[in-house]
C-alpha cells in the first residue's frame, strides 16, 4: 500500500535553518543543516534499497506559499506569502510503498528523529495511505 509521509516547518524554521534565529525557532549552525541533509539522505538512501521509496521532496519556505480559493462573491481569491513564522506548513513529504501500516511507522518514528538544535520546535510526522481507488484498494 501507499502511504504519504510529511514533515512539516514554518517559515521561522527555514530562517532560523539560514542561521537567522526566533524565539519560535533558534539558529542553526552550518553543521546543524549539513547533519540534518545527511541524516534525510540516509533516510532516503535506505528506502530507495527497499523498494520502498516512490518519491520524496522537500518544499521550499513557507514565503514562498500561494493560496488559490473562491471568496463569497464567486471570484477567485489568490493570497500570496510572505506568511506569519509560526504558522506550520508542509515542508516535505515522501511517496512509500510499504508491506502495512506497522511498517511505515517506523519509517516515521526514524524521521522524527531528525537531529536538530536545541530548543528547535518538533513537529509530529503524519502519515496518510493514498487512496488508490477500488483498482488499487487490497
């Protein structure tokens, strides 16, 4: 089955990982990022040798966001960024095909472990099965 994975930040988390710190989100060094990249790669690394990875991406910062609705009046309604730094969004998500559900909790409870700062605010890892259709349901 496939399982959508997602991590999620907030624009004060991309600041603070560009060494521009917040009460919400303190800096990161240089080493804090290049630790980080490397633990997500051996992540990604070891689900491609599985078979397990689809796709995976991280997303660029939260300013950089488009909202597209409909307002009352039946016109479109596009809000741009920049947005509020504490307001979480999705920073990057992975595509697994995975044996169960137990399986890709574990994948999740791994990047939960992201190292990070001190101090730098965690977010739960969601997961989400993709609904394949009657064609593709098991």
């Amino acid at each position: 089955m496939k399982y959508l994975v997602m991590v999620e930040g907030s624009q004060a988390d991309y600041d603070a990982m560009s060494g521009k710190g917040s009460p919400q989100s303190p800096a990161w060094s240089e080493k804090d990022v290049q630790e980080m990249f490397a633990f997500m790669r051996g992540v990604n690394d070891d689900l491609a040798e599985t078979g397990e990875l689809v796709e995976a991406r991280g997303l660029t910062e939260p300013a950089r966001t488009r909202f597209v609705g409909v307002g009352d009046d039946g016109r479109t309604v596009i809000t741009d960024g920049p947005y509020g730094g504490t307001e979480a969004l999705l920073a990057g998500y992975w595509v697994l095909d995975c044996e169960s559900l137990e399986r890709v909790t574990e994948i999740a409870a791994r990047v939960a472990r992201c190292p990070q700062p001190e101090g730098a605010p965690a977010y739960p890892v969601v997961i989400r099965p993709v609904d394949e259709g009657p064609e593709g349901a098991s």
